[in-house]
C-alpha cells in the first residue's frame, strides 16, 4: 500500500477545493479570470502541506 505525504495530499484537496469554487464562481460572473483559483488552491494545500510534513517528521524523531 502506497503512503502519501501531506504535501500530495494538501495540493489534491487544494486543487479540488479551488476548482469547485473557480467554476462555480465563472459560472455565475462568466469571467474567465476565475480559472486562475485552482492553482492559488494548489499553492495553499502545498503549504499546509509541507508544515504538516515538517511537524510530523518532528514528532517521529522523538
């Protein structure tokens, strides 16, 4: 069984969670700048996800 790391997971669920609001939002407002939201997802999910990494490989030390 394959392990993933937070930082997969936080750019996957930053990317579903960016595109559900990018779309809806083109969808109402018909301005394709929306479009650009899935990737200030991904940036957000990769870093929650690095600082879970971090403080996880912190606690496995001790």
């Amino acid at each position: 069984m394959v392990k993933y790391s937070y930082i997969e997971l936080g750019m996957l669920f930053g990317m579903f969670i960016g595109s559900g609001i990018g779309v809806t939002a083109f969808v109402s407002t018909n301005n394709a700048l929306f479009f650009t939201v899935p990737g200030f997802g991904v940036i957000f999910g990769l870093g929650v996800g690095a600082m879970l990494d971090k403080q996880h490989k912190k606690r496995s030390k001790i």
